[in-house]
C-alpha cells in the first residue's frame, strides 16, 4: 500500500524516494544495535518519524525542482 501511494504521489521520483527511506531506515537500525544492542518500540518511532522527514524533505525538492 506504501509503495502503491509513493507512486501516485511521486510518479517517476517513487523509486528514489522508495530508496531514501530505506537507507534512513538501515542507518537508524545499524545504529541502534551499535548502541543499544537491537530495535525497541520507541525506536520504531523513530523510524517512522525519520521516513515521514525524507518523504517530506522529498516532496519539497520535487515541488521546487518542478
């Protein structure tokens, strides 16, 4: 449903997007089991809080490169 919305939304940019969240996601993973040993609730906040920031850093470069 994810990947669905992400190409309505931003149509030949999905891809890139799609792959932006993904490498924030490894990195906030890698880090947290450097740190603390493995993935916690509040870190899959987190998670979810540092996809929405890419999606929406994302759409603003689209909009201001369109």
């Amino acid at each position: 449903m994810g990947i669905g919305a992400a190409v309505v939304a931003f149509g030949v940019w999905a891809p890139a997007v799609l792959a932006a969240v993904a490498v924030g996601t490894l990195v906030v993973v890698l880090w947290a089991r450097s740190k603390i040993g493995g993935v916690t609730g509040d870190l899959l906040g987190a998670i979810e809080q540092v996809g929405e920031a890419i999606v929406l850093l994302a759409a603003s470069a689209i909009v201001l490169h369109a």
